[in-house]
C-alpha cells in the first residue's frame, strides 16, 4: 500500500516537473527596442534622509524643530544649569535659534544628551567627529563629550576647552569602544559659567567616499550595487509639500549647511497611525549632495521640481498662474546650477561648493503626482519656457496618481500632443495586478510621450513585521511584470521601485526596497529583482515566444530577453510564478555557437517570506557559474515561486 501511494506520488511530481513549455529566442529580432534605465526614486519618508542616508547623528542640532529642544534631555536642570533658547532672526534668518547654556560646578553636572534619530549607531572602533559651533565668555569651562551606549555607559569620550569669545567651529575625535545600536550622545558642562552652542553635530569618519559630515557609507554602498540608470530627487509627495510654504525649494538646501533652513518634513503628520512629530528636514543631503551622490553611482540626475501646486492629497493649494514665474524660474536656475558656466551665476555657486565642471542634467520632471486642469495648465507655462530655453532637457510630466481611471485619462489625453518627453505613471497595486498587466504596454500608442514608470510596488495584505510587506510574492510578482516593461523598452524607457528607504523604527510607508536599522542595511528581495535586471540588462530587447506569442503568463510563465550587442551576451530572465517546477526546452535561433556562462535563480518556497533585519538573507539570489558550452536547444527546469536569468555567449 505503501509503495502505490509513493509511485502515485512519484508520477504526480514527474507529470508536474517535466510539463514541457517551448521557448523561441531570435537572436537576430529587428525592432532597434532598449531595455528601459532601471532607477532609484528616493524620498525623503521614512527617515531616509535625516536618520538614514545622510550620516548625522544628531537630531536636532541647531535648535530649529518647531520644539527647539525636541530631541534633547537636560540632566541635573536647575536654576543654574539650564538651556535657554536664544532667537536671532535679524541676524541669522536660515538658522536663527542657539542655545545659550548656563552651568556651575556646585552640585551635579549639568549634561546635555541627544537621542540621535531612534538611538544613534556607533561601531566598534570607529571614530566619530563632534562638532559644535560656539562662543563663551568664561573660557575656562571646558566640555566632556561621550558617546553612550543603549544603556547609558560610556563607550569613549573627548575634552573640549579653551573656547573662545566669537562664534567659531570646534571638533574633536571619539572611538568606540564597543556597538551600540540605540546609543546617544553626552556633553558635560564642566566649571562656572555660560556657552552658547549651535549645529552641534556627530559624524561617523568612516562615511561615503570619506567625505566629512557626508553619507552613510554602507548605505550608498547598497544603492550603488544596483548600478542605477538614474536617479530621482528629492521625491515624491515631498516635492509638493502640504502646502505651497512647506514645498521642496532646491535653493534652500544648497550653500553653506549652517544657512539651510530646517523645514518640517511633510511625512511628519501625514499618517495618524504612524505620526513622526520629530520629523523635519535639515537638508544637510541637499540638491548638491544629490547631484553629487548621482555622479557618483554612475546615476543619470533626475530632478523633480514643484510646479506651483502642493499636494492634491492634502491642501491642493495652487499658485496664481499669474505669480507663477518664480516657480518657472527656480526651475531654470537649477539647469544654470546643474549645468552652468562657472562664470554664471549659479554655476560659480556650483564651483564653490567643490564641483566645476557641470553636473550633465539632461532631465527635469515638473510637477509630482498631480492631476487636473490645474496641472495642465501650469505644466504648460514651464514647457513654454524650458523647450525655448532649453531644449536639449528632457521633461517628464505627471500622470495623477493611479494607472488608470479618469484623471491618468485626462493626464494622458491632454498631455500626449505636447512637447512633454515622458509622462509619470505610478502604480501603488496588488499582486494580481502586477501579474495582469504585464502586457500593460503591448498595445499603447508608440506615437505619444515615452513612459517613466516612476513610482511602482507590488502591495500584499498588511503584515505584522515592518519589513513583512517586502515579501516573496510581492518581489515576484513585480518581476513578472518588468518582462512587460523590457519588451517595451521602446515606449517604457525608464523605472524605479518607490520608495527606496525605510528605517524600521521610523517608517511611515511600507513596502520599501531597502530597510535600515542604525547599523545595517537589509536588501529585499524587490531590490534583488531590481539589481537582476539592472546588472543583466543588456542593450537590446530580442523576441522570446511560446508559440509566436510573448510569455505573459501562459501556464505561469513570463520572459523577457535581451542581449548586449558588444560583449555578445544573452539574457534569458524567466519569472515561473507556480508552485511546481516547470521544465521548459530553450531554442536559441541566430547563433553560431552558445555558451551557457551563469544561472542566477532568486527563489522561496514561501510566498510570504521576507528578508527582515534580523534574518535578511533569507532571500537571495544564488549564482550558479557554468562555463558550459550548450546547443542551440536545451533544457531547463524552473524552480517553483522563481525568477531565474540565463547568461550565455554568443
Ligand atoms: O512613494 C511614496 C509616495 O507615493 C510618494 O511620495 C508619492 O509620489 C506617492 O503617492
């Protein structure tokens, strides 16, 4: 009995396994099609910027969250030790507010301790630089400075004195001695007297590039290794703002960071449910730090500007067209920043700030998620001027905030006989969806604008674990889709998951592609979908077909295929979305001889796994090098749940 109900199960799992698909790939397909740019779309939410990319660790540090003191503790306050907050508006209108702090040396030590963006990171035997900008008139007060652990212990410190009567920048060095992932920051008031302290900063030394108070090397280090085509700045809603006043102005963020003017992030209120009152923007990753880290990944810039309307979710407050030319000109000043001769205006502040030769922009978005006749008409102000202006920038106009329905039609209908290069579809959708639409672009019409697909994500049910969004289903749906996306390269030329970043203490939307903690990065498995296409992506679409048609979902499979024209490589990425293996019989026609080099396979046996921060290889992609000449047919089988890509010469 027990043998017959084994061979019933043997010939069940080979009647699975070997369910034989044919697969043609026509080296020699004539259609002149380019694999779209894979992208990064990063935003400041979920405390990407402040707590995460940009590697300070203070929050708060010039006293300009609308609680000057939000973020700091003062231990032993009493009548003579305390912090009064001092504003100095006419003087100082970016960065008004210091701290005047007085302390004696009877009783306790009066010490001032930052939180740090939920705890500070600190590594074993890393340094950290204090800085802090200040004045006394009682120099002989000196500051002990301490790095503490979560538990309050010290884990290194370092003496200032000898500070003087005019405001100037001191720093000093501290090594940890030991990890903390919560830890804080210590200053101790030692003697009688006062200071007065603003910008008071702690930067890691071992940061991007090693550049001074720059970014967290680790991070960069993930994005770069998707080899990103290009890349968005500096959103996303946040672009928009709630209102016009709360609005993204690139100005404000360049220059001296001591001038940028803290400005409340607009996450910070915007989900009840996840509510960050400590959330603001010190724009110490400001435009020029975003031209910069582009350059430096090998990234296209991609700048989105307000286009005179705040988010339509919340005020939907609109300029009056006729006030809108500051706007047009904010717009026409970042391409002179970006672009311009050092003897321009704005080009010699580029040159200032350590970077004279032009950053190359050669596209600009205007507007985010916006929708209606109020967007058309203020879009075409801008286009007016910038196609006069500037014809060589590409512009990448909105499509509202849905892939479909009235307003996506409305966006699409007005916008397709303009001189707009590339129109902004987001779509925020289930599973389901991704695997039904991809053949979303077989049939638009090649004659209008091109398509950024600037905003997607594959969104399962809600889950308990932050990072439990990001699951297996989600990833391989998504890499169902972007088949869809390569084979129409020719109209989609451009794609980027969104969000990039989350800290999992502090995030207010989920899923993302990369989670944080203040130690480590965790890669989801959506970003190793994104990374597979991106570092396979070649230069040329070729046809793969199951009888003549495209893979599209045809007994759970979808393909895509593509080859690097100079290196001679073929890429065969293959999504099979079923639970059971699937053998499919490869027939390459167009080549002399073939070479199977890898096979890269991510796959789960679960649908809900998810790479979280504390188990975040569960799924990764496992690269199998062959080396392996093959011929023009052959076999292969497909794992269940998998997304594998073939690498072969030709
Ligand atoms: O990616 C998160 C948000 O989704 C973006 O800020 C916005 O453009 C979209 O609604």
């Amino acid at each position: 009995m027990k043998r017959i109900f084994f061979l019933f199960i043997t010939s069940f799992l080979t009647f699975q396994i070997f369910a034989q698909h044919k697969v043609d790939i026509n080296l020699k397909t004539v259609n002149n099609i380019t694999p779209p740019s894979y992208g990064l779309f990063f935003e400041d939410i979920n405390f990407s910027a402040d707590g995460g990319l940009y590697a300070e660790l203070v929050k708060n540090r010039s006293f300009e969250f609308d609680k000057p003191l939000m973020g700091w503790k003062e231990l032993n306050r009493n009548s003579q030790n305390q912090v009064l907050i001092i504003n100095r508006s006419l003087e100082k209108a970016n960065n008004n507010r210091y701290a005047h702090i007085i302390f004696s040396d009877e009783g306790k030590t009066f010490q001032l301790i930052n939180e740090g963006f939920r705890g500070m990171g600190f590594h074993k035997n890393e340094t950290y630089t204090f800085y802090i900008t200040a004045k006394t008139n009682t120099p002989e007060i000196s500051l002990r400075v301490d790095l503490l652990s979560t538990n309050d212990q010290s884990l290194g410190f370092a003496t200032l004195n000898s500070i003087e009567k005019d405001w100037k920048e001191y720093k000093i060095t501290i090594k940890a001695n030991e990890t903390a992932d919560k830890g804080k920051l210590s200053i101790s008031f030692n003697g009688q007297g006062s200071l007065d302290a603003d910008m008071i900063s702690l930067f890691p030394q071992n940061t991007w590039k090693n550049r001074e108070k720059g970014l967290r090397n680790d991070l960069v280090e993930v994005l770069s290794q998707i080899k990103p085509g290009f890349l968005r700045f500096p959103g996303g809603c946040i672009v928009e703002g709630r209102d016009l006043l709360n609005r993204y102005q690139w100005k404000n963020t360049i220059g001296d960071i001591n001038n940028r003017k803290v400005e409340i992030n607009r996450w910070n209120t915007e989900f009840s449910y996840r509510s960050a009152p400590d959330y603001f923007q010190s724009f110490g990753l400001g435009f020029y730090e975003y031209f910069l880290l582009s350059e430096d990944i090998g990234a296209t810039p991609l700048p989105i500007l307000n286009c005179g309307m705040a988010c339509q979710f919340n005020t939907g407050e609109v300029v009056a067209m006729d006030e809108l030319d500051p706007y047009i000109q904010d717009a026409l000043d970042l391409i002179e920043f970006a672009n311009g001769d050092i003897n321009t205006n704005w080009g010699k502040l580029r040159a200032t700030m350590g970077h004279p030769a032009p950053f190359n922009l050669t596209l600009l978005g205007v507007g985010n998620e916006q929708w209606d006749a109020q967007y058309i008409e203020r879009y075409a102000a801008f286009e007016k001027v910038l196609k006069s202006k500037h014809p060589e920038i590409k512009l990448i106009a909105a499509s509202g905030p849905s892939p479909d329905g009235e307003r996506f039609e409305y966006a699409w209908q007005q916008l397709k006989n303009t001189k707009v290069d590339l129109l902004d579809e987001h779509y925020y959708q289930n599973p389901e969806w991704f695997l039904k639409n991809a053949n979303r672009y077989d049939n638009y019409d090649r004659k209008g604008p091109k398509v950024f697909a600037g905003e997607y994500a594959s969104h399962v049910k809600d889950v308990k674990a932050a990072e439990g969004k990001n699951s297996w289903l989600s990833a391989l749906s998504e890499a169902a889709f972007i088949t869809g996306l390569e084979r129409n390269g020719d109209i989609v030329t451009m794609a980027s998951y969104a969000p990039l970043m989350a800290h999992v203490n502090a995030w207010q939307w989920r899923p993302d592609l990369i989670w944080f903690d203040n130690l480590k990065a965790v890669k989801t498995a959506n970003y190793f979908v994104q990374q597979m296409y991106s570092l396979n992506r070649g230069n040329q679409v070729v046809d793969i077909l199951t009888n003549q048609k495209p893979l599209i979902g045809q007994d759970s499979l979808y393909a895509s295929s593509t080859i690097n024209q100079t290196t001679k490589k073929l890429f065969v990425k293959i999504v099979n979305t079923k639970s059971t293996a699937q053998e499919v019989s490869f027939k390459i026609n167009g080549a002399k001889k073939l070479n199977l080099l890898s096979e890269q396979i991510l796959t789960s046996d679960n649908l809900d796994d998810f790479n979280g921060i504390d188990d975040p290889e569960k799924i990764k992609p496992l690269n199998k090098l062959v080396n392996k000449t093959v011929k023009s047919e052959f076999k292969k089988t497909l794992k269940p749940y998998s997304f594998t890509i073939y690498t072969l010469d030709f």
